[in-house]
C-alpha cells in the first residue's frame, strides 16, 4: 500500500502479511506511517496506490467490519455516556444481540476494572479509564481480528498487566491482535512477529519465536582473561569489551558460541558465566532505525 | 438499522448534552416575552378608538412578525447545534470508533441528519405552535394556513441543516458555522431586497434579491410562509413587513427542496470518500 496526501508520502511501499491467530507487533518511529496504514487496513483512508486485504476481504469492506475490533489511539467518544451505555451502543452497531449484550457488557466492564466507575459518565474519566473503555468497545463484539493503536499509552503498570492479559486471552481465543505501540518491552514478551517499519516501508521483521541467527551479544564472566586471548578472539566477534572479570562479547553469529567457549577455555579463561543475549527489541529497533533523527 | 441508531444517539446527544433544553428554554422565553406583548396591545387596543376590523389586522401583523422571530431562532438554532457533529467528530477523532462499525458512510451521515431533524421538528412545533396559539387566545387571530406555514419553516430549517453537514464534510467547525451564517445572512439580504423591489417595481434590485435566493433559498421560504399565514387583506394593505409585495412562487419552494437534497448528496459523497 502506498499514501500520500497532497505532495507527501506518509506510507511509500508497504508491504506485509499476518497470521491468523498471532499477536503482531507494528513498530517504527514517530512519522513512520504506523497510524496512516491501520487507518488504510480498517477503510478510514483510501489507499493512493495498492491494496490490502483483510480476513480475506478488501480493506474496508462493511461486512467484515463485524470481525473486527479497533481501538484508536487516544479513543474519545460522547462524554455523556456510561461505559455500559457506550459498550450497548457499540455492541448494537456490531450486530450483537440484546441478550449477548446484557451478558457481555457487565463482563467486558469488569474485565477492564471499571465496575467502580460503571455509573460515571465518560465526561469524569481519566485518559487510563478512557483506554479501558476503549478497550472493551473494540472486544464487545468477541471479533476476530483486533487493532489496537498504542492501547496502553495511559495506564499505569497494573493497567498494562492486564491489557497483556487481554491480549494473551484474545490469541488465545483465537483472534488476531495487531499490535502498535511505542513500549517495545511490552510488544517484546507478547507478540508473536514483529515488523519495523520507516518512511511508509518494512525495514525488517522477526519471528519472535524463531531461533536468533544474526550477531549475538555474550555475557561472560571469568577470570584469567590475559590480553592475548582478547586479541585471539577477533576470528569470532565484531568487538570485545572487558571489564575486570565482566566481558561482552559480539559474536558474528550463532554458530561461533561453542568455538567462543572452547577458545577461551583452552587460553587459561577460567569461566564461570557464559550466557548468549539475545539482542533486545528495543536494540534491535535502536539499530534499525539508527539514531533519533527529530521524527 | 444504522440509521435509526445514529439518529437516536444523535437525537439523545442533544437532549443528554442539554443542547436541545437550552434551546427550548430559549425558546418558551421568546413565548413568555411574545404572550405578554399580545395581551398588553389587545388591551390598549380595546381601550382605543381603532376600528375592529383594524383591529384585527394590527394583531394579525404582530403574529406574523412573533412567527418570524421564531423562524430566526429555529433556523439560527439548527444551524449552532448541528455545525459540530461531523467537522467536531472528525477533529476530535471520535468517529474512528463508529467509523469503523460494520455501517457505510452514509448511514452515519444520514442518521445524523434525521437525529437532526427530528430534533428541529419538536423544536418548531414547540415554538411555531406555541406562538400561533398565543395568537389564537390572547388576540383572537389565526393564521391563514399555519400547517402550510409551519411546514415551510420547517424546510427552511433543513435547508439549513443540509448546507451545515454539506460544509461539515469539507471545514473546521468554525469554517463551517462562519460560511452557513454566512450564507444565510447573504439570503435575508437579499429577501429583504427583494421585497423593497416590490415598492419601486425596481427589476434590478428584484433581480439581486433572486439570484440571492438561488443561493440560499432560505429567506425565499419565510415570505412564501408569511404569505400563506397571512391574512389576504392584512397582506394587501401591507400591515406587515412580509406584506404580498414579492412572492416567491411554487416553483421555489420546489427548487429549496432540490437545493436540500444536492446539499445532502454532496455531503453523503464527501463524507464517504474522504479520509478520516
């Protein structure tokens, strides 16, 4: 898909695909296009070029929009309603039956914590509350895809534990959840594949459960590390840092750990702790996406 | 099924927001305000040496002239509490959430406009047969065809309502508002323009205030109203502002209904085609 608005382009070439059934991460920095393109996905902006479909259906069509949940980012709706009022009235857009809604209502309410505030008008609502509320609405119809834009943007930690919560449930359920938010830690311990994107294109993505094949960070802890094995370990790595007896190693790839490990054994190391790192997300974004360019 | 749910959460928005209340409120004022004049010129009119008959054609033009009053604010009041609803939502972004409900565009648009219209139908009921029923009671006077004139004040209402949403498409609330105002305001000009045409037989002034109405026809509807309200004498002998000076014909209000509904068109399409 591509968009541009007037002389613009907020999405250049995108190009990608998800899984039934996964958690997908939609990462990139500020003015990557990551809002524009869901807006594209859920028919709310015209593609300028290409096209997208969705649960097997062209982006935007009307009756698949019953499948699908959506919480925008900084959700805002009629302050004068109750949760319950917002969440009947989304349920009855959707299709949900009176009877589905009389039960589902009071549970997705709970399930978000707002039974306190179940009588309060969204008016008296804080930004945390109004994510919550938010949240509900876009699972009130048990749909089969959900979109949600940085849904934990205004919660605090027990918030975002239990948003993890939701999502983890809603997999489990069997629903596809994409994923943009800016709290890589978060996208980090609950998708399943996440994609960087930058200028409106795919930088690269990952499997996060595929075994890690590209340059490995090792921690090592030992003692006797004469500078000779240092210099000896320059075959393997892209760069070595020592620290008394705290190394960190770079290796080039996976399949150099057991020579590492050897090597340094056999030059008189004696190694107490040797414990591959997996490059996190948010190093891997940092290294992607470079420096932060003012986005 | 969309519609009628948009219509009821628009029409329930008014009342919750207490938008449609204040209006009223406003409103029964203008009747409170209105009834108390009427009784106060019977009296002094009963206490005079002015004919019955003239009588009769005093109060008539005084009706007419509360019936107008009532025409401003329901078209003024239309014009304030619709401006919002969809420039407002796309702003604010709340219409991410409705937008992306199994609903087509339309449907939202539509039952936004019905909630709308509903709303300005109770509102001109209210005051529009308030005031011809103070009319009635305290000076003794009916309207020549208040349903016809009721009517018209209706469509120009939704006149109104349909140009709003048409701009709402397009502008900020602001920009909206300031070019529907706009537009009416270039409209009671140019009925009034028209009307003084009728005194000089001037064709030149008769002309702006046409072209006028091809622009907005709005004030177009209110002297066709007035003329069906008032009396044909009270009218004749120009006992009103809205005397039967310029009418404005059939073919009109025909063309206020046409100019409605492309309104409408447009801003179904707009808003269907447009990025949210």
């Amino acid at each position: 898909m591509r968009k541009v608005f007037g002389g613009k382009v907020a999405v250049r070439d995108l190009t990608l695909s998800v899984r039934r059934g996964e958690i997908f991460g939609f990462l990139g920095p500020n003015g990557a296009g990551k809002s524009t393109s869901i807006k594209m996905l859920l028919g709310l902006a015209k593609p300028s070029g290409g096209e997208a479909s969705v649960l097997g259906a062209p982006a935007g069509n009307v009756e698949v929009r019953k499948k699908i949940g959506f919480l925008p980012e900084n959700f805002r709706f009629y302050e004068w309603l109750t949760p319950a009022e917002l969440l009947h009235l989304h349920g009855r857009l959707c299709g949900v039956s009176s009877a589905r809604l009389s039960q589902r209502v009071p549970a997705l309410i709970d399930l978000v914590g707002l039974t306190p505030h179940s009588n309060k008008r969204l008016q008296n609502f804080s930004k945390g509350m109004m994510q919550r509320a938010g949240l509900a609405q876009a699972l009130i119809h048990e749909p089969d895809i959900i979109f949600l834009d940085e849904p934990t943007s205004g919660l605090d930690p027990l918030g975002r534990h239990m948003v993890r919560d939701i999502i983890r449930a809603e997999r489990d359920r069997g629903a596809t959840v994409f994923l943009n938010s800016h709290l890589l830690s978060e996208i980090e311990i609950t998708c399943d594949q996440v994609v960087f994107i930058r200028e409106g294109e795919v930088v690269t993505s990952r499997d996060m459960h595929a075994p890690e094949e590209e340059v490995v960070n090792i921690d090592v802890r030992a003692g006797k590390i004469s500078p000779d094995c240092v210099w000896g370990l320059a075959r393997w790595t892209t760069a070595v840092e020592v620290n008394e007896e705290h190394m960190t190693i770079k290796a080039l790839s996976r399949a150099c750990l057991p020579d590492i490990l050897r090597y340094l054994v056999t030059s008189g190391a004696e190694v107490y702790q040797f414990t591959p790192q997996r490059m996190s997300l948010e190093e891997l974004f940092i290294s992607v996406m470079g420096e932060d360019r003012g986005f | 099924m969309g519609v009628w749910l948009m219509a009821g959460i628009t029409f329930r928005e008014a009342a919750r927001k207490k938008i449609l209340w204040t209006a009223l409120l406003a409103g029964l004022g203008f009747l409170v305000v209105f009834g108390i004049g009427l009784r106060f010129q019977v009296g002094d009119l009963q206490n005079s040496q002015v004919p019955p008959f003239l009588r009769y054609q005093v109060i008539s033009a005084m009706l007419i002239i509360g019936l107008y009053t009532v025409d401003l604010l329901a078209v003024v009041m239309t014009t304030l509490t619709s401006v919002d609803t969809i420039s407002g939502e796309i702003t604010s972004g709340t219409i991410h959430a409705i937008a992306t409900k199994p609903l087509h565009r339309w449907e939202i648009l539509i039952g936004k406009w019905l909630g709308f219209v509903l709303m300005t139908a109770v509102y001109v009921a209210i005051l529009f047969g308030g005031a011809v029923a103070e009319g009635y009671y305290f000076g003794g006077v009916m309207a020549q065809h208040p349903v016809r004139g009721g009517l018209l004040v209706f469509l120009e209402c939704i006149v109104a309502l349909s140009v709003t949403f048409m701009f709402g498409t397009w502008f900020s609330t602001l920009t909206s508002g300031v070019i529907t105002l706009g537009l009416l305001g270039v409209a009671f000009l140019g009925g009034w323009l028209e009307q003084m045409s009728g005194f000089t037989e001037g064709s030149r002034l008769a002309m702006v205030g046409i072209l006028t109405s091809l622009i907005m026809p709005s004030e177009a509807l209110w002297r066709r109203a007035a003329f069906e309200m008032e009396s044909p004498l009270s009218g004749a002998l120009q006992f009103s502002p809205f005397s039967d000076v310029s009418i404005p014909s059939g073919a009109m209000v025909g063309y206020a209904c046409a100019y409605l509904l492309v309104a409408l068109a447009i801003a179904v399409y707009h808003f269907g085609d447009r990025d949210l």
